[in-house]
C-alpha cells in the first residue's frame, strides 16, 4: 500500500461538545447512524474494539468528498456528529481506535486492492488496515477539535515507521542488523547530549534526489531521567535504521537547549551528523553553521545559538555504548543532496515525498 499521503492538515474547526446517549432509545440511534459514517468496523458484540477513519482537516473532507465518501456537506457538522458519535460508543465502554482518513493514500489503497472507492466494507478495510504500523490511537472521549492535531501527529509517525519498515525489507540483509545499530545510536546520542530539551531531525533522500525520508524527534533528559514522545522515537530509529540499510545520505541535526522550557534563558546549542555510507558522520561545527544558513528564515532566535560539531559516535561492529576514540572525525562538508531538516519546527510531511524540499 502507499502508506504515505501527500497532504495533512494541521487542525479541524472547532466543534460542539458531543452529547452522551440519554437512555437505551438515544443508544439504539447512534448505532443506527454509524452506518453512514466511513471507516467504521462493526463488531457482533459492542464491546470488541472498533476502528474509524476521520478527516482531519476541511481540505482532506472536500477531497474525499469528490471521491463520494460523505453524504455531508459542512466539515463542521460532520465533526460534530463524528464526536457525538464517538461519545456514544464510549459511554457504553466501546474501545474506539481512530486513524486519518487521507484522501490521497484512500485512492491508492483502492487502487492497489482493486477495491471500489465508494463502498462501505472498502472503508471499513482501510480502517483496519494492519499495515499501518504501531499500536493504535485510542479514542479517550476528548473533543475533536482538541484531538485531531494530536491524532494528525500519531498518524504521521506511523506512517514513516511503515515506509521505513518497508524499505527495510526491501533492502539487501536482514533488516536487524540496521534496526539494532540504529538503537545503539540513537542511545549514544540522547547520551552524549545530556541533560536538557533536546530536538531531533533527520532528511535522507536517494543520491538522485527524487525521494525523501524525514523524521523529527523530541526527547527531555532532568537528573538522569529521560521523558520522549514514543511514537516520535520509534519513527526515528525506524527512518534511520532504513536509511543506514538503503545507504540513502543525509543529515541529521540536534538542537538543545539546557534550561528545560526556557530556551530564551540559555539559548540552543545545534550540533550535526551527517549519513554516510551506512553510518552517522560528525560535521565540524562551521559544517553545521552552513547548514542552518541554508534553512529558511523562521523569524528571531529565542535566545543565543551556539554551533557544535558533531561528537563521535559507535561504529557499525562495535559493542552498543561505547563510542569508539577511532571513530570518525568530523567532516568539514555536509555530504547532502538538498535542504535539512530544520530543528526548531519541521513542517509537516508524510516522511516520504519525492523532489528536494524538506517537511514533515
């Protein structure tokens, strides 16, 4: 399947609050109504869990409703009535799990399966697509327009841990042997940049430069404790164990700040790697300096910006831990075919696109 679409919205319009079911009649109907609603799986017994795919934002509701999956017309009414919905089957201890309903990665699931755009059991399979990776995103009763940033997110990362997944597999070798090294660096890392908010961003892309693999990461480390978005990790230990198999270059840079949530008090430190050749390079600071040139302008600085080279980090045949005192020395260029990923606040993007740009 084309897990990646190519197009995500940022936030739904603000709905009413949803209603709970006011007796076994009220009940009765919203399971009635589910029927109209796409992506929904119907279980025999209410209390199986359920899966549903909703439209995350007005744009995507327009396109799929040119692809004749809604009889609604408002993307603020249909919110309301998903929330409504949702709440209902909550209250009567429904486990709901929710998925974005793309409307281009839709379109190419059809395609690929031979399924029919419009048919209900075609939105049902693509509800429960068990191709989607990781574990799914459970509905907890929140409002909708609350929720849908968040689920946008979860959604965009387990779509690159299942593009990298698949170039994995794809890739000559066992897929274990990137997976692991790409564990033992990714522990390095958080390890050599200590205490503090720490930013990760990673953009490989083919050496022709016609496809791209982006992954951002956030990660906090206060006395020796860590604290992670764990779908955010998993992303990126999958999208750099898939580009340290495919060999793809790239860069990754790290932003840190020391002063947990004030960045303004003790400014940001970047430091950068660069992929090479199955491995992660340290660049030399004025390496990393030209790199952030290189990013668009995204307004003043909150605080100082200190600029460091990369530290040295393990080789593929070593022990995980330990980096190596033979381990690379940091290069003086940025071994890259566009743009980086910029630390701060990556746009958004599937993780995987073709052309040069770089988003999220």
């Amino acid at each position: 399947m084309g897990c990646a679409s190519r197009q995500q919205g940022q936030q739904g319009q603000q709905g009413q609050p949803g209603r709970q079911s006011d007796g076994p009649q009220a009940c009765r109907q919203d399971w009635r109504e589910l029927g109209a609603l796409p992506g929904v799986v119907r279980s025999v017994q209410p209390v199986q869990p359920v899966a549903l795919a909703l439209a995350a934002d007005a744009a995507g509701f327009r396109q799929l409703r040119r692809l004749g999956l809604f009889a609604l017309d408002d993307f603020a009414r249909y919110l309301r009535r998903t929330e409504r919905q949702l709440r209902a089957m909550a209250a009567e201890g429904v486990q709901v799990h929710l998925r974005v309903l793309e409307a281009a990665d839709y379109a190419d699931f059809c395609r690929v399966r031979g399924l029919p755009l419009g048919e209900p059991a075609t939105r049902v399979a693509y509800a429960a697509d068990p191709e989607l990776a990781g574990e799914p995103f459970v509905y907890r009763g929140e409002e909708l327009a609350e929720l849908l940033p968040q689920l946008v997110d979860d959604h965009l990362a387990r779509v690159r841990i299942s593009v990298a997944r698949q170039l994995l597999l794809a890739a000559p070798g066992p897929p274990g042997g990137p997976a692991r090294y790409a564990a033992v660096l990714c522990e390095a890392l958080l390890a050599g940049v200590g205490e503090g908010c720490h930013e990760f961003a990673l953009r490989v892309a083919e050496p022709d430069g016609t496809e791209q693999l982006t992954a951002q990461a956030q990660a906090c480390v206060e006395r020796g404790r860590r604290f992670l978005a764990d779908r955010e990790a998993q992303a990126l230990r999958a999208t750099l164990a898939a580009a340290l198999a495919v060999r793809w270059p790239g860069e990754l840079l790290v932003r840190s700040a020391r002063r947990h949530g004030r960045p303004r008090a003790g400014g940001w430190t970047v430091r950068g790697w660069a992929v090479v050749g199955g491995r992660l390079v340290p660049l030399e600071a004025d390496a990393v300096r030209a790199e952030l040139a290189r990013l668009p302008s995204r307004g003043p600085a909150a605080g100082p910006v200190r600029v460091r080279a990369g530290f040295a980090l393990p080789e593929p045949s070593e022990p995980p831990g330990s980096p190596s005192p033979g381990s690379p020395e940091p290069l003086g260029r940025p071994r890259s075919p566009s743009a980086p990923p910029s630390p701060p606040s990556p746009e958004r993007s599937t993780g995987r696109s073709s052309g040069p740009g770089v988003g999220r």
